[in-house]
C-alpha cells in the first residue's frame, strides 16, 4: 500500500498593494486634515484686537462689566480664530458705525444712616465711587455697569454697619485701606494669571463694620448651582 508524499506548504497568498494608498492606509488622506480658516490658531495680537473691541462695545453701551469681563476673559483663553469670532459675533464689524457713548451714572455717593441702601448701578462709571453705611447696610451692584476704561475706584466706609460690594466674576480687586474691630474680606475667583482683565480698586475702611468684595459665584451660589442645573436639563 503506497502512501502519499507530503505535499510542500504554498506561501500565505498576499494582494498587492494599491499603489494608490499611502504607506498608513489608516490614516485619513492629508486634505482631510487642512484645518478651516475657523480652525487657525490665534496669535496674541489677535486676542488684543478683540479685547479692544469688546472695550469700544463697553463705551458705546453694548456690553455690561459682568459681560465685558467674561468676554474679555474669554478672549484671552481662545486658540482659534473661530472661538475669536464666536466672542463678537453678535456686535457691530469693525469700520461699522459709532454708538453714542452709554449714559453716565450721576450718582456717585450711596449711603446708609440706620437703614439700608441698595443700587443696581446701570450707567456708565467715568469717576470714583464712595459707599458709606453707619449703623446700616450697603449694597452696591456693579455687574451691570458700563466700564469704559475697565476700571472702577471705590471708597468704602462703614461704621457699625456693612458694606457689600457685587462685582463680576473673573474682575480682579484690589483692596487697600484699615479697619479697626472690623473685617475686610473679599471673595472672588482668581483670574486667570497673565491675563489682562477689568479692575476694581477698594480703599475700605472699616470701624466695627464690615467691607466685603464678593462676585456673582460668591453672592448667590444656590442660584446659580440652581441656574446651572436647569441649563443641563435642557
């Protein structure tokens, strides 16, 4: 009985390659990664530009101090020319014309003798403002302030009593002045370092009173934890 010989193995059949691929077929083809004019990343001089702009927006009554420093902020934190966009998308292009400048805030004292005072400033700010609580409570609102220069000075005094002062968050405050059997406290977020942004100078002066510097997250945060959860829902 013969038996059959074994029969030599074939070598594993491969296809050719198609000469039309790449040496990474899997690897999308370069066209596909072209980045958009959207896509570019920004360059600092770019990031100023739109900083500029939101300012003359803040002069001509466009945008708030909570919505100058949120924008601002945001500009600073962009890498594309798309995000830039995004920031001014719903104000005037460049060469548009001017806006008469927001109305000036007239009254620039608030006080509190044995009683409260509380102002929502509106107008535009060109000067320094004072607060004074005896024996009283003070709240002053700035978030929705118009902010030519992006600065604001405050004097704040307050003699057994307080003096709260609201301002956006991400403004930077800087707080100078004494207090003696008082507090002055200021709560807000840090802004980003390096980061150009709005600033609120604070002398306080405190005597058996307190002065306090607080920012929208730090004024309310069950409205806002309340706001943010409604948002997700959506």
């Amino acid at each position: 009985m013969s038996q059959s010989s074994p029969q030599p193995e074939r070598p594993p059949s491969c296809r050719p390659r198609d000469r039309r691929q790449g040496p990474h077929p899997d690897r999308p083809a370069t066209d596909a990664l072209d980045p958009g004019p959207d896509a570019i990343r920004a360059s600092d001089a770019e990031r100023e530009a739109v900083v500029e702009r939101l300012r003359i927006a803040s002069v001509e009554g466009r945008l708030t101090f909570e919505e100058l420093t949120e924008r601002s902020e945001a500009a600073y934190a962009a890498v594309t020319r798309g995000d830039l966009e995004h920031i001014t998308d719903d104000l005037p292009g460049m060469g548009a014309p001017g806006a008469n400048p927001a109305p000036r805030q007239v009254k620039r004292k608030f006080s509190a003798i044995m009683g409260d005072c509380k102002e929502s400033i509106v107008g535009r700010i060109d000067g320094p403002l004072e607060a004074v609580s005896v024996m009283g409570d003070v709240v002053l609102d700035l978030r929705g302030a118009q902010v030519p220069t992006g600065e604001i000075h405050i004097s704040a005094t307050a003699v057994m009593g307080d003096v709260k002062i609201i301002v956006p968050d991400g403004v930077s405050v800087e707080l100078s002045g004494h207090a003696f059997l008082g507090d002055r406290k200021i709560a807000v977020r840090e802004p980003q370092p390096g980061a150009p942004v709005p600033v609120v100078h604070v002398t306080a002066h405190a005597v058996m009173g307190d002065v306090k510097i607080v920012d929208d997250e730090h004024h309310a945060p069950l409205r806002r934890a309340i706001a943010s959860w409604w948002r997700d829902k959506k």
